[in-house]
C-alpha cells in the first residue's frame, strides 16, 4: 500500500501535485477528506495515495459501495421471491451480500433460480425466452446503474418480467455523513460517475449549507490526487466551492437523457442503507403507474426489520469512514475475500475487499 516508486502513469506529473500539496500542508493542521465511490478507493489504496501525502492529510472512505449498503431487509425480499419460485436476475456482487440470516448465493446452492447477469437488458432477455416463468431483477446501485432500470421500465418490459428496485442515491449519503458526530470532514471528493450522471447541480448544497469544499474527480491516480490537492487550496485559503476536476467526462448538466429517464420511471423516496439507517429523499422507487414491474408489490412483498451487521463486524463503522477495515478484529482473521462475513468485504468496490486484496498483493 506504498505509492513511494509512482508506480502509474504520468508519475512525473503525479510528484509535482504532491509537492504542491506538501506546500500547502500547513504543519499539525490536520485535513481530513472523504470520498464515497468503491473505484476512488480502489485507486487510493492500489497505488498507495495515502502514503505520498503528508501526515496531516486523511483520505477516508465513505459509503461508495453500491452493493454493501444494501439493506439485509432488501437481500431478505429477493430471498422471498426466490422461495416462491421466481427467477431472480442480478449482477454477481450481488448474489454474495449477506441477509439477516442467508444469501442469495445460500438460496442458489439450495436449489432457489438464481442467474447473474452482465445487464439489465440480458434478465429480460431471459423473461423473453422463457415466457412460462416469472423474472425479477435484483436492481442495485447508484446513479450510475439507475438509468439502466429506467430505461428498461419504460420500454414496457415482458409481462413476466419486474424489478426489485435497491437504487441508492448518492449526495443525500453525503449529507448524512455531515451529520456523524466526531467525523468531522473538511472536504468532499465527489464520484465521477454518478456526476457524469447527475451533473453538478445536486453537490451545491454542500459549500452554499454546509460550506464544505467539494471536487468532482475521475478515477485515474492524476485525477484523485489533483481533486485532493484542489481541496486542500480551498482548505487553505478558507473557501468552500464546488469544482470539476474531471471536465473531460462530467457536464455541468450530467446526462439529460439519463436524468429524463430516471425522473419517468422513479419517485425518490425515504431509503434504508445497511449500517446508516433511514436516509431522507435517498431511494429511487418506480412509480405507481409502473406498478406492474414492481416485484414488491406484484408478488406482495413482506418488509422485515432486516439484521444488518453479523455479529462483530464492524461494516456499519466502514461504511461511514469511523474506522479503517484493519481496526476490525476480524479483518484478514475470519472475515476474507474468499469467506466474508461483513458486506464491506464482498465486492471488489466494499473497503474491507479492496484493502484485502491490496494487502494480498
Ligand atoms: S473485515 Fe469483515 S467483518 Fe470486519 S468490517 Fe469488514 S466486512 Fe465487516
């Protein structure tokens, strides 16, 4: 996790950003800056980013991992559809995530119909062949994937076809994460993506309320290291905006087809995020004229409490940043990519799984 030999492209570039940073750096005076995107901290801990900047600087991860901050609840009601019989379609980080008491991967292993797939597109191609059988996809994700399900909805899909819609949306997480008592951040480093999507327009509410300088930034080692030292100037010169470090994709309008899309097929509603709680205006629903698509309400869908966080796994304090995952004691120990325990070490974009396999490199 040492990025001392810049062992990336445009290293050259890479040192004079350091420097300009170190510069900056006023001794003691510590920074801390979060991030919320899986692909950020897989560049962080991969290239060793945190090791090139001075102590003073913090890179905390925050709830960036569409997969992890799933609701056990939500695992447990495509667990019921799997017990009715109904072919559940979703991406592969997906089937691993643990339920209050078992996966889907368990429900798999036990005979349930579970299939992954690379695409909304190819789970109703599924319903298309097989008319006969009922398909629910298993709809994960930020803004990134939520047009995808929109689209989809409202190109009518097949009769036997509908959605689980687990759509998360990412700025009202940031907020939330404002509101943590002792995590006290001094900047934001906003994901690329979701802003090629969404646009700039829901991040000013962050320095115009909270007055807390933000900066859009793309994923290569360049881009997370300019957005960091773009925060620490304005840290510096006691200014909160919001910047676009990655203009060669981001628009300040984000994607107006997506965006017409999402706003269609969805209301934005209260939404449970694993370890977080309730978050206002933070979960994407289809609407009631969609209700056929809706699994939830096609197949009359029970919400349980849901059991979050198994026993001594610490992802609820990962996922807001409170601790890095080796302050777990069962990081590495009896929680491992190949046997997770917690959510944060199932996918390639949970912390816990990005600093296990840095670490096992
Ligand atoms: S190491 Fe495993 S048990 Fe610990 S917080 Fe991470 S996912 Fe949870």
């Amino acid at each position: 996790m040492t990025g001392e030999n810049y062992g990336f492209r445009d290293a050259h570039f890479a040192k004079q950003i350091v420097q300009k940073i170190k510069n900056l750096t006023v001794k003691n005076d510590k920074v801390k800056i979060c991030h919320v995107c899986g692909t950020h901290e897989w560049t962080i801990t991969h290239y060793g980013l945190r090791s090139l900047l001075p102590p003073e600087i913090e890179v905390i991860a925050g709830p960036g991992c569409p997969v992890c901050v799933v609701p056990a609840a939500e695992i447990d009601q495509a667990l019921q559809l799997a017990q009715r019989g109904i072919s559940i379609t979703c991406f592969g980080d997906v089937l691993r995530v643990p339920g209050s008491e078992s996966s889907l991967l368990d429900a798999k292993a036990n005979g349930a119909d579970v299939r992954i797939v690379y695409a909304v597109s190819d789970a109703i191609e599924m319903a298309r062949r097989e008319p006969k059988k009922q398909f629910a996809f298993f709809a994960v994700g930020f803004e990134t994937t939520a047009p995808s399900t929109a689209i989809e909805t409202l190109e009518n899909p097949p009769k036997n076809f509908s959605f689980l819609a687990s759509h998360r949306l990412i700025p009202p997480a940031m907020e939330m994460l404002l509101s943590v008592e002792d995590l006290k951040v001094n900047g934001f480093i906003a994901p690329g993506h979701v802003s090629a999507i969404i646009g700039l327009k829901p991040y000013e509410v962050f320095p115009k309320k909270y007055k807390m300088p933000t900066v859009i930034a793309g994923f290569e080692p360049n881009d997370v290291l300019m957005s960091i030292y773009m925060l620490i100037q304005q840290v510096s010169q006691n200014k909160a905006q919001l910047e676009n470090e990655y203009t060669r994709v981001v628009k300040p309008e984000g994607n107006p087809k997506a965006l017409e899309a999402m706003t269609r097929a969805f209301e934005v509603s209260a939404g449970n995020w694993r370890g977080m709680g309730k978050l206002e205006k933070s979960a994407l629903l289809l609407k009631e004229k969609y209700a056929n698509f809706d699994a939830r309400i096609k197949f009359d869908i029970q919400n349980s409490e849901g059991k979050d966080i198994p026993q001594n796994c610490q992802c609820h304090r990962v996922i807001i940043g409170k601790i890095k995952p080796d302050q777990c004691p069962m990081f590495l120990k009896t929680c491992t990519p190949a046997k997770p325990i917690g959510a944060c070490m199932v996918s390639n974009e949970g912390t816990c799984r990005v600093w296990a396999k840095t670490v096992n490199q």
